[in-house]
C-alpha cells in the first residue's frame, strides 16, 4: 500500500456519505473531512454578518475567515444553515477558495477521507479510491427528517424531501461543479442497505483496490 491513501466519497444530501466516510476513516485510521461543513461555515459567517445570500463578494470574504480545523458539527449542522450553504456552494470564486483549503488538508500525509459532492471530480482527482454513495428521495428524506427529529427540531416529511429535491436540484444543475458520478467511481446505493452493509461493501472494493496497489 502506497503511504498516502485518499478516498474521496460523493452523493447527494442524506445519502449516507457521511456516516460511512467516518467509520472508513476511523477504520483506515485516517483524517477526515465533511466538506459541507465547509459550505455551511461560509453561510454562518454570513448570516452573522447579516449578509444577504447573493451578496458574491461578501461570501467571498467569509469563505477567506473559515479555518477547516475548527468547525462546529452541531452548529453548522442546522437545516436552515444547509439551505444557506447550497446557496452559497454555487458561487465559483467561493468555491475556489474552500476547495484550496480542502486540497491542502487532503495532502498530508497518511491521507484522507473527504466527502461532499465534488470531491473525486474536482477536489482530489487523483484519489485512489472514489465511492459515489446514493439512495432513492424518498429515504433520503426519510432519514434526514429522523435526524432532525433526534435533534429535538421540529420536521415535517413532505417539507424535508420538497427541501432535499431543491437542492438536488441546485447541485446537480449549477455550472460550477455539479454534481455527478466521477468516470472511475464505485457506485454504492444505500437505498435498501444499513450503514453496516454500506461499509461492508465500501471496505471491500478499497481493499481490492489497496492490494492492488
Ligand atoms: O453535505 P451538506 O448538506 O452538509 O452540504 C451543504 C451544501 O454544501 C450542499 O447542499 C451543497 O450544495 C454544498 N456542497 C458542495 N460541495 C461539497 C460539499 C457540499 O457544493 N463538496
């Protein structure tokens, strides 16, 4: 096995990306970054400088402020904060600048695990391995409406996947890195399937693609 290891896992929102890009990390005994986290940082920092969302040059300057070291999961984690970061992941110099942050912390060594929706297009290219992790709408929206839930947040099912659909739909068509399936990606659908299955199946195609190596 080479001594830099970077496995980079795409899909949409609620697809279970996130969750199995920990357990990999932690099982591979890697870092791991949640690169939405870094959207929503961008959109907090806005929010508390009461800017508004289309404001290009000043989330430009909020993104510059971000530091991918001190992010606050349960903060930024907020729904409303996730609408605001779709918004705001559309802007191609904003992403410019997240994406160089993202890059330098993909480069130390051992390596990493990064998830988010450009990650093995954009981000890390030349990851060795790519996973695209993607489930039907309806679970999706689904889980995310439990999460919610056991956060003590109010959620209403149709709310959440009318919510998951528009930013779909905002990922997907946006001109600056939409997101889509890398040519060389493993395609992982946790429709049916438990995180458990998940990382199975995750830990037996980077394992084959590791002893290869
Ligand atoms: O994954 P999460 O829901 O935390 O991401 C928040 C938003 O940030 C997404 O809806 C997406 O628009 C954006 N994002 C992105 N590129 C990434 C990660 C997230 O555009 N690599």
């Amino acid at each position: 096995m080479s001594e830099q290891l970077i496995i980079a896992i795409d899909g949409p929102a609620a697809s279970g990306k996130g969750t199995l890009a920990r357990r990999l990390a932690a099982h591979y005994r890697l870092r791991h970054l949640d690169t939405g986290l870094s959207y929503r940082a961008v959109a907090a920092e806005m929010i508390a400088r009461g800017l508004p969302f289309d404001d290009e040059a000043g989330a430009l300057e909020c993104a510059r402020t971000i530091d991918l070291g001190d992010l606050d999961r349960e903060t930024l984690s907020r729904h409303e904060i996730g609408e605001a970061a779709s918004r705001v992941a559309i802007m191609p110099e904003v992403r410019r600048a997240v994406v160089e942050l993202q890059q330098a912390f993909a480069e130390k060594p051992p390596g990493a695990v990064l998830d988010g929706r450009d990650i093995g297009t954009v981000v890390c290219p030349d990851a060795a391995v790519k996973l695209y992790v993607s489930a039907a709408p309806e679970e999706r929206a689904r889980r995310r409406t439990e999460e919610i839930l056991s956060r003590g947040e109010a959620a209403d099912f149709q709310a959440v996947l009318e919510d998951l659909k528009r930013r779909d739909e905002r990922d997907l068509n946006r001109t600056e890195s939409p997101l889509r399936v890398a040519d060389d990606a493993h395609i992982l659908d946790t429709t049916d399937i438990g995180i458990d299955a998940a990382f199975q199946a995750a830990r037996e195609i980077i394992d084959t693609i590791v002893d290869r190596s």
